[in-house]
C-alpha cells in the first residue's frame, strides 16, 4: 500500500472519529421535575429521547438523552402537549448546566368535564367513552366523534348531521360537551367498478372476493372483511377500494390494485416442537400462478419422528352456481411417522374438495383417497367422501379475546369392496371467548365420534388419541388412548372422544401474559354417536404468552391433578382458541 494511500485512510478515520465525537456531543441528559399526571416516560418519547438498552445499561447509566439542538423549541412543544392534555395554564420551564438540560413543570389544574349534553336519534351510548368529572383531552373528544362515525357506518348510515363541540371555561377549568346527531336516511353500495385493467386477472375473481354487491346495506366493516378477502389471494401488492362517493345515499366503490412483481418465494428454516423436537422445514409457493390468483404450494418436513411432503394447488372462482362462487383446492402428499404411537404408519394421500369462505363462513365438500401401511403388516386404502363447516365470530384469528367459533367435520368410508372399511365419523368443536377486566376467558370443547359399518377392522390412526397443545397438555401430542381412570389410559385410540378446555388469560407486564388453565378427556372404545364413558382424565397448569404480530408465543406446563408424575411442558406460536 502506497504512503499516500494510507495518509488518506488514516485521515479519513480520524474525520469519521470527530464526526462520530461531534454528533455524540450533542447528545445531552434531560430530565424532568414537577410533573405528576403526565409521565416523565412520556415526555421523553414525545420529543425522541434516548434511553440505552437494558443489557447497555449494564455498562451504561440508564438516563435519557436528547439532541441539543432541540432545546429552545422544547418549553413551546411541552405547553402544546399539555395543552392536549387539558392542563392549559400549565408553566414549562428549563436550566441548562453541565449535567444536561432540566425542565420545570407546574402542571395547575387541568380542566374537567362538567357536563355531556346528548341529543341523537341514534343510539352512540356505547360510543361515548368521554366521562364528567374526568379529565378533558382533546385527543379523547377526537378519538369519540371518530368511534360515533364509525358506529353510524357500521349499520349503513354514511350521511348524518353530527355537531360535536366543546365549551372550555379556563377560569373554572371546566368543559361542557356537546353532542347533537341526526342519523338521516340509510345508505346502499352503487355501481362497483375495477378500475385496473389487468390481462392475468378477471373481474369475476375479485367480485367473488367482495363481501357485498350493488344494492347491499352499507356497512364499513364489510370494505375491511372484503380487503382481508382479496388480499388472501396473495396476488396484490397495492389494492385499495374508493368509496368516498355519495350520491344521494348510494355509495358507489371503486376498485384499484397492482399485481404481484415477486410470485415464486420459498423459505427454508429450523423448528422445534415438543413431541417432534426438531425439525426442518421447507416452504415454497409460486403465487398468481398462471394468473386469476391461482396459488401452487410445496411444503415438507422432516424430523427423527416424521417425514411429510404436501403439494397443494389453489383455483379460485372454478366455478359459479346463481352467483355462489366455488373455489377448487387439491392437495396430495406423503407422510410418515415412527415412535409417536405403538405403531409406525406411512401414508399416500390425495384430496379434492371445492370450498366457500365469506366474511364468518367457510364451508368445503370433497373426496379424500387414503392408502395407509401400518408396520403391523396391515394396509387399508380408504376412499371417504367429507366435509367441512366454520362459522367463526372471533374478533380476531391471531389472538382473539371475544366471540364464539363453531366447526363440523363429517368422513364417510365408502364400501367400495369386501375388504374395504365403511364407516362414518364426526368432530364437533365449539370455543367460547370472553374478556372482563383485562382478563379473557376461553373454552374450548370437542367431542368425536366414529362407527364402523361393516365388520372389516378400521386403522388406528382413523381413531381418536389425545393429549399435546391443543388438548391436554398434561401429555405429549397423542400419548391419550382409551382412558381407563383419571390416571391411566391404554395404548390403543378410540371411537369416542370428548375434551374440554378451560383457560384464564391475564396481564403480566406490557406485552407478556399468564394463564391458568384445566383440560379434562375422556376415550372411550364404544362406538356410535356420543357413546361416552365417565372416565376422565383431567390435568391443570400454568402457562405464559408473549405477544407478537403473527400471534402469541406460548410456554404451557401442565401435569395430572391425579398424579403429579405425569406432567408436560408445550412450546407453541399461535392462538388454541
């Protein structure tokens, strides 16, 4: 390396050392005295204060910092703040000395609510979160006209006289709250038009994904349902609906969108589950395959205790019955499994079904080919007809806390030969969420049933087992056989199966959650419908949650109320309720 050379990396790295010195310099400490309703805390995040990391404050003093430069404007952006915060006599001060920059607040008296003056035609009781003798802030009266709109648009009212205002006396720190609505005439969507002329992507595709059609109600919560619908398909990067028109109360919508640029993904990963420990995974999907939202999917996995690889192809709007449209899903796969049950099982399958999903329904019928090779020298090729219904109300799928989902499925072996097994089989599910004070209640109850039609034996796996996340977490995925007593069960899976599910839910710190929780199930080797027998085997536990974007983090340890002996611990990312 010539001398210039290094002469110019070593001034270069000096520069970027002062540079990195300067900036750091106008960094200060700020802190706060005086203040008692509004948290310091707060203060800081309002003007981008810094705090170290908590393992920086292992070396570093846990003490926030600001940018210099920002001080003369901050006794300005403070009173505005407070201002907001109904404190409008509050007195903002600062000192700027060696240990950083220190601000004086005498907050005085805030100004509260006296009085809600109320005339409406229309019921906004629950709307109303603004309560007198409370403190007034003018980010909650907005925040109240915003919800009222909300409500009104909601039950397909788009056109009301809404008059809100808020009478401030700032000697007797009071406010008087007006409210004055009329709801006026109910609204209908008009003309739906798609704007975006597209060659891979029909209009019926995306009128099949709208949760409403010209002459309908409006509702606003349909337009979010309707973009949660079209953006399932993973064929946009951009959609947006316009319905701002309102011709005398017909809203017309208009329909933009950009198509995906990206359409092959795959990912490959390590995961790690209780019972199959770990394992890797392999996605792939090729998205607005041939067009017309069309998906094409590849998934495998493989661990020590299972080997699964699925190819699923994706066909909305294959067809359209009085304007009900049908969409066409197929997947085929094989799998395998060792050391889950008493016996190992390898599997070839293929299933074809055509399925309906609106806002709270989704409904499927298919067919199902099954040949199953049991390691006991047993193989059973099933040919079953099924079906599928869900009607969820959850306010949520990622991590619900109120509503009532519902589900059936139904199989029916077809009798196809003197060697086949005919039978039938039902699973009912019902979940039931409930929050009161933070707190959400959960149940979740399953009962199976299966009958053998003819005398020809039906495979083990068919039959129910128990136990693992979503069942009794006493016990490993499936270790439940046929329950013989509140602590023993037997090897063999059954023809009946009930499981109830309790859990409370509750707050810890921000976003992490606790939960106590009881399972209780019963196997019985009856067959019929609902053949059930009093032995139950019931387990209690605690659990923790930590909230993410995809869904809760869960740790759920359990063990027999019976037998403390028998206890596991589930690791688990997604909601069981």
């Amino acid at each position: 390396m010539s001398k210039v050379l290094r002469f110019v990396l070593f001034s270069l790295s000096i520069i970027a050392f002062l540079r990195a010195k300067s900036i750091d310099s106008l960094n200060i400490p700020i802190t706060f005295e005086g203040n008692r309703y509004v948290l310091s805390s707060d203060l800081e995040h309002l003007v981008g204060a810094k705090r170290p990391s908590t393992l920086a404050t292992i070396w570093k003093e846990d003490t926030a910092l600001i940018n210099s430069i920002l001080i003369s404007k901050l006794d300005e952006t403070f009173k505005l703040f407070y201002r907001n915060e109904g404190f409008y006599e509050a007195k903002i001060s600062h000192i700027l000395d060696k240990q950083g920059v220190h601000f004086f607040i005498k907050e005085n008296s805030p100004i509260m609510i006296k009085e809600i003056l109320v005339s409406s035609d229309f019921d906004i009781e629950d709307t109303i979160t603004l309560k007198e003798n409370s403190r007034f802030r003018a980010k909650d009266f907005k925040r109240m006209k915003r919800d009222i709109k909300k409500s009104l648009l909601s039950k397909g009212y788009c056109s009301p006289m809404l008059d809100t205002k808020a009478y401030l006396d700032l000697e007797e720190y009071s406010a008087i709250i007006n409210i004055n609505l009329q709801k006026n005439s109910l609204c209908h969507f008009g003309d739906i038009t798609i704007e975006t002329p597209s060659p891979t992507m029909s209009n019926d595709i995306i009128l099949s994904r709208l949760l409403f059609k010209k002459g309908d109600l409006f509702n606003i919560d349909v337009i979010k349902e309707s973009y949660e619908s079209l953006y399932a398909l993973e064929a946009f990067d951009q959609l947006h609906m316009d319905y701002s028109l309102n011709l005398y109360n017909n809203k017309p919508v208009k329909i933009s969108f950009k198509e995906v640029e990206k359409h092959r993904y795959s990912r490959i990963g390590i995961g790690y589950d209780t019972d199959l420990k770990f394992q890797l995974k392999y996605h792939w999907d090729y998205k607005n395959f041939l067009g017309n939202g069309r998906k094409l999917i590849l998934d495998a996995v493989l661990s020590r205790k299972q080997k699964k690889i699925e190819n699923s192809f994706f066909y909305p709007y294959f067809i359209s019955i009085l304007d009900y449209h049908l969409d066409l899903e197929n997947a085929i796969g094989y799998s395998e499994e060792k050391a889950l049950h008493k016996f190992d099982e390898k599997v070839f399958y293929n299933k074809l079904y055509l399925s309906h999903k609106n806002s709270r329904l989704y409904s499927s019928i298919g067919l199902g080919i099954e040949n199953r090779d049991i390691s006991n020298d047993q193989t059973f090729f099933l040919v079953y007809p099924f079906m599928k219904v869900v009607y969820d109300m959850r306010n949520s799928k990622l991590n619900p806390t109120e509503g009532i989902y519902f589900s059936h499925e139904m199989e029916y072996g077809l009798d196809y030969s003197l060697d086949s097994t005919s039978y039938i089989k039902y699973l009912e599910e019902l979940r039931a969420i409930y929050t009161l004070y933070n707190t959400t209640l959960s149940a979740v109850g399953r009962i199976g049933s299966i009958q053998v039609l003819n005398s020809n034996s039906m495979p083990e796996s068919k039959k129910f087992f128990a136990g693992g996340a979503f069942s009794n977490r006493a016990y490993g995925y499936d270790k439940i056989g046929i329950t013989a007593s509140a602590t023993e069960d037997l090897e063999g899976a059954g023809f009946t199966l009930a499981n109830l599910s309790l859990e409370a839910n509750f707050p810890i710190y921000k976003d992490f959650r606790g939960a106590i929780f009881s399972d209780n199930t019963m196997i019985s080797e009856n067959q019929g419908i609902w053949e059930f027998s009093n032995r139950v085997i019931s387990s209690m536990g605690i659990g923790f949650r930590y909230l993410t974007p995809i869904g809760p983090f869960k740790i759920d340890m359990g063990m027999n109320i019976k037998d403390s002996s028998q206890s596991a611990v589930h690791f688990q990312v997604g909601q069981s309720f």
